[in-house]
C-alpha cells in the first residue's frame, strides 16, 4: 500500500472523526471524559436547564481532588468530617449530587482510590492507548504519555462531550521533541521537561500537538512520561503523547478499568499500528540531547524560567527581546531575587511533594530516597501529598511514610493540595516554595507565593538542606 | 450567547503578555457552582496594584480588551471567559491566545481577534483614547482614523457568534451521524464501551498505583 506515513497524532485523529465538515473542522468522538468537582457543576447545570441527558455515562468517571483539603477525612469512628470551607463544601456536594441524578461513575472521596483525576485516570487503567481522553483541566495532556491523545477542555465542552460524547475540533500541527542519549546523574522525568519548556518556551508549542520520541522516552517508566507528557501544557501545547509500547502494555495490564481477555489481545493488537510510521512528517521538530541536561529549577513566574540547579538568577538586560526584559524584572520582583544570585543559596520556607505532575509511587521512592536518615531543616514545613489513595496505601507498604515522617515531613491524604490555592493547603505571601507541582505562576500557590518548580528527589533535597540544593550532592 | 455582528467602544490598551488564567480570574473565585457574578474578581490582582489599567475611568466598561502575546494561558478554567463576559468585555484582541481560552471566549461570545503584533501595537496607542470598532462581517478591526487591519476567524465559530447559536443543539442535531460512528466504532474497538464500568468485574491487578 503506498499510502502516506502517518503520525501517531494522525492515526488517533482519522479513527474518532465522526464527520468532516466543509471548513475542515471536524466533529471528534470522544472515548474518555474525567469529571472533578471544579468545572463540572456549570456544565451539569447547563444539561439540566435543557433538558438534556449524559449520552454515555460508562465512558465517563468523576472523581473529586481540587478542594479536598489533605488532612484526615474521618474521625476516629470512620465517620466523615466536615469540610470548613463551606464554598468547597458545596462544589464537592454538587459533584455528588449530580453524578447520582445523571448516572456517572464516582469515585467518592471516602475510596481508597479517590486521587488526583490525571493519577486515578491511569491507575484504573480508564485511560488507554489511541482513546481520545478530555477533562475540564489543563493537565489532562498527561494521559498522553500512554499514547492517549488526552487534552484539557473548558466547562462549555464539559457540557458539549457530556450530551454528545463529541467535540468540534480543528485538527493541531505536529511537532516531535526528541530527547536522544542517556540522562545523567541524578537526572529525573521532571529535569526533562523543564529543559524542554525552558528551550521551546512557554508558548512554543501553542497550536501544535507534541510527540515525545527518542531514546530517553523510550527508555521512561509510564509514571516519568507521565511527568513529561503532564508539562505538555506548560510549553502550550494542548497534547502531548508518546507511543504506546511494551512498557505501557505492561503498566496496563489487569488495572481494574482495563480491556480483559480477547478484548485486551484486541486492543494490543490495535495498539501495536499506532506509532508514528517511519518516515512520517512533523510541522516541527525540537532535539534535546540528553546529556546537556541537569537537575533544573525555575528562576521566575513562568515555566519557560528555566536554569540548572549549578546555575545562577540571570540578568533581565540579558535577553533579547525587551519584553522578556520586563517580564523578567517583573518576576524576579515578585519573587523576591536579584541577578547573579546562585540559585543554591536560596533558602526555602516550603516544600510541597506532590500535584499531577509528581505524585505517583516512583516519585515517592525519590524523594523518599534522599530524607531516608535526614531531617527536615529549621524553619522549613515540608508536605508529601500522594496522588491517589492507592499511591498512599503502596508508600506506607514499602515503609515510605515512615521514612518521611521521621524525617519531620508530614504525610497527607491525596489530592491537588499546594498545587493551586483552593484548598487550605497554601504557601503564605512571601514565602517561598521548592514545588513538584508544574506552575509557578503569580499567586498559584496563594496570594504572593513564591514557586520554585522542582523534581520529587530535589525538593526532598531542598527540605533536608533549607535551601534550592543540587540532589546529587546528596545522592550516594 | 447573544447574537453580534459588532463590537465597538472603548478599549483596555492593556497588552501585557502571557496574561494567564490565574492573572485574568484567581482561584479562589473557582468555588463557584453559578456562571454569573466573575467580573467582581477579574484581574483581582492587577487591580490592587496603583494605576492599573482595569480602575482607569476611562475605560471603565469597555467591551474590548487589547493585550499581548499567549493570551490565556495557562489553567483551562472557563471562569476566565466567564469573568471577561461578567465585566462586560466582548472581544479580546491579541498578537495569540492560549487554544483553550480561544475555544473558551467564543463558546461564550467573546471574539479573540488574532493581529501582528505591529498592528495590535498601533492599536494600543490609538486606543489610549479613541475607541475601535471590530466587524465580523467583513472581519476587520478599525479606527476613527484610517487604519483598517483584516482578521481572520473561523467559519464555524463565525456564524455561531453572529447568530448566538447553541453548539450543544446543533451538535445533538447530528445524532445519527454521532450513532451510525458508535455502531462502527464498536466493532472496531470492543473495548471502548466497556469504559468506567469494566472496574465492577474483579481482576487481578486491581489495587496496583
Ligand atoms: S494537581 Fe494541580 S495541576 Fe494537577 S489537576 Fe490538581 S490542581 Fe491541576
């Protein structure tokens, strides 16, 4: 067959479009749709006020994270405890008020497998290579990382995908990042795709889904693409996949939500003919090469402020474009920092380990892997924040809580946290953070919080030394 | 959504770059189970600092909003469009918006109109204290001067904000197309439908992170 090679993007994109329509755009089917408690309530309101029902509720699953605060859920006779905040009180009461009056699946905040929806997602094996996965938040692109092509949607398309399990979508560009060679040292998934948004910027990749190929991905466990893939949007880009292979078939197999018997020999079978066909064109392609990669950090308020660990807060007159200039001295106002200064004399007040980006068990093992035998420095208050109950139930089997509450870290229940200020988990005013999590925008972590991005192993770092460290001078 | 053709006034010569979500309707205001009653805290942040640009009499209730690169970006929160609309801003202008913000704005009848940067820059000065006008009939943003700069939009999204038409309608409209994909679908990939509901049978593996 001489037909044209075609991406992995492309294969994904000819299997859902359910029609073409004059102008190009093209009506897509949806196989996935998570659901949490923040943008969900306007788009049930909307189905409800029309009349309208959810067309395939066994194709969607709720799960509530954003407002959950982390602290203890029962009391000691299993009993719920109240929610203090009474608006968070009400949003997580209307998820689960309307997944009972439409039928969707729920995974309630009780569950052993309640977590974050881009943790849970995968967990459960809900999602799945070659499905189309959408979520009304930005960080679905991390389903991507096992070749889903998965992207965040508003509360409008909420709606739309819940009555129609369709989207009216124009088809995105293509560009491959391809990260070739070995990572060295002490160098994580997170390393990884800070490097990536630190070199195409912050709006590099807006308008163009991404591929992650190369050596360096292939080589990943399905929790580290899930760190790269999740950043995807960090760089603008709505999606970012990688290919499915062995290593994801072998992550998949058996998760609760997962095909079983002749539909999952099926499935491999289909899954097998997605990767990109040798050959086969980008609109772009960006190469990293492993080895010029360092444990990294960000310097400002966006995540393209990119700078290795080794490295020190550049001068804002250095960049070219006057705009950056300004947006420079603008951040490092903000973030309290003046040029020249070396990122690791920067002391920390905070340390959040956990968010979409950086909660899975392998993340833990990380962290876990530099306090194992130290303690959390003076003045410093230190969270690790599971993903999902499961991820907390794996942890405290292998002895990892154990490991980070001796050390002085506390130990929470699962959910977004200190990622974004909607839970009584916030950094105050002025006060500055090492974060796994994967924005360090302007009040992200609350009002005047100041966000260093970081990987699992270089916040424990930074908690155990009171200040941005470079993990490898403490690795053994 | 409201039917428009046109949207002319005053406008915010803001154009700042990178505007993220955050910036355009901080978190807190996320709590809301209701679509109405954002305007109160957009730029919550910008308008705490001295001089802003959103307190200026001036422009008080401006329907245009001018501002920079990636417009946006950022969180997927719908809230930003919504808070934009409850401010009584109807069309952005921008060198680029974030995707999902574009989709937002429109799906809530506001225009992201996307111009060189050149072109936004001399907007910005005229705007200071003229206003402009922008045409989705013949696609273009003009002054009271001679400028006149051509835009492009989307068909579809185009006639939408013309006619105030409901996507959800005339999505659900295409029901047997939507039904005739699913039956094919079903054949091709089994698997697909089992969806959220395949966790009730019991297997191996379950409990796995
Ligand atoms: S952990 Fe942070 S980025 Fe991830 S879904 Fe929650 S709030 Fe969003």
């Amino acid at each position: 067959m001489a037909s044209r090679p075609l991406t992995l993007y492309e294969k994904i994109w000819a299997a859902h479009v359910v029609e073409r329509r004059e102008d190009g755009t093209c009506l897509i089917y949806i196989d996935r749709h998570l659901v949490h408690e923040v943008t969900s309530p306007q788009a049930f309101e909307g189905l409800r006020v029309a009349g309208r029902r959810v067309r395939r509720p066994n194709l969607t699953l709720a799960v509530p994270d954003h407002n959950l605060p982390t602290t203890a859920r029962v009391d000691a006779a299993g009993r719920e405890l109240p929610i203090a905040d009474r608006e968070s009180a009400a949003q997580l009461e209307a998820l689960r008020h309307n997944v009972a009056e439409f039928e969707v699946p729920y995974i309630d905040a009780l569950a052993a497998e309640q977590g974050i929806v881009h943790v849970v997602g995968p967990e459960q094996g809900f999602t799945l290579p070659g499905t189309t996965l959408v979520c009304g938040d930005s960080h679905t692109s991390a389903h991507g990382a096992l070749g889903a092509l998965a992207f965040g949607i508003g509360t409008s398309e909420v709606e739309h995908v819940l009555a129609t399990q369709t989207l009216l979508l124009t088809q995105s560009r293509t560009m491959e990042v391809r990260v070739d060679g070995t990572l060295g040292f002490g160098v994580s998934p997170k390393d990884v795709i800070l490097a990536i948004i630190g070199k195409i910027g912050a709006s590099g990749g807006t308008g163009y889904v991404i591929e992650y190929t190369g050596e360096v991905i292939r080589k990943m466990s399905i929790e580290g693409r899930l760190t790269v893939a999740n950043m995807s949007i960090e760089g603008g880009a709505r999606a970012g996949l990688i290919a499915p292979d062995e290593t994801t078939f072998a992550y998949l197999k058996g998760r609760p939500m997962a095909p079983k018997g002749a539909d999952w020999d099926k499935a491999v079978a289909w899954w097998r003919t997605l990767p990109s066909d040798a050959g086969a064109r980008y609109d772009r392609t960006v190469t990293l090469d492993a080895s010029e990669i360092a444990p990294s950090l960000t310097w400002g308020t966006s995540p393209e402020d990119v700078v290795p660990i080794t490295g020190s807060v550049p001068d804002p007159e250095s960049f070219a474009d006057p705009a950056k200039q300004a947006a420079a001295r603008k951040s490092l106002d903000y973030m309290g920092l003046t040029p020249g200064m070396r990122m690791e004399d920067v002391g920390v007040q905070h340390v959040f380990i956990g968010s979409c980006t950086n909660s899975r068990i392998e993340d833990l093992r990380a962290a876990a892997r530099v306090a194992d035998g130290r303690h959390v420095a003076d003045g410093v208050r230190a969270l690790v924040v599971p993903g999902s109950g499961l991820v907390k139930r794996q942890a405290e089997a292998e002895g990892l809580d154990r490991i980070f509450t001796s050390a002085g870290f506390e130990w929470r229940e699962p959910g977004c946290s200190m990622c974004l200020a909607m839970n009584p988990d916030k950094v105050p005013p002025g006060e500055r953070c090492a974060s796994t999590s994967n924005r360090n925008f302007v009040g992200r972590q609350g009002p005047g919080a100041r966000t260093h991005l970081v990987s699992p192993a270089m916040a424990a770092a930074a908690a155990v030394t009171g200040r941005l460290s470079d993990v490898r001078t403490l690795m053994r | 959504m409201q039917p428009a053709t046109t949207v002319s006034g005053r406008a915010y010569p803001w154009g700042a770059k990178n505007v993220d979500t955050d910036v355009i309707i901080p978190a807190h205001w996320l709590k809301t189970i209701a679509r109405s009653g954002l305007g109160k805290g957009a730029f919550e942040t910008v308008r705490a600092q001295e001089g802003n640009i959103f307190n200026d009499p001036r422009y008080a209730g401006a329907p245009i909003l001018i501002a920079g690169d990636n417009f946006g970006c950022g969180s997927s929160r719908e809230h930003a469009a919504w808070a934009l609309a409850d401010m009584g801003v109807k069309a952005v202008i921008a060198p680029s918006f974030s995707d999902i913000f574009s989709g937002n704005a429109f799906k809530n009848g506001i225009v992201a109109v996307v111009l060189p940067q050149d072109q936004v820059d001399r907007l910005l000065e005229v705007a200071r204290d003229h206003p402009v006008t922008i045409d989705l009939e013949t696609m273009t943003v003009t002054t009271p001067f001679q400028d006149r700069f051509v835009f492009e939009l989307d068909a579809f999204r185009r006639q939408c904000l013309m006619e105030g038409l409901d996507e959800v309608g005339l999505t659900l409209a295409r029901d047997t197309a939507i039904s005739n994909y699913e039956a094919i679908a079903d054949e091709h990939r089994p698997w697909i439908s089992g969806g959220s509901r395949n966790a009730s049978v019991v297997v191996e593996g379950a409990g796995r992170t």
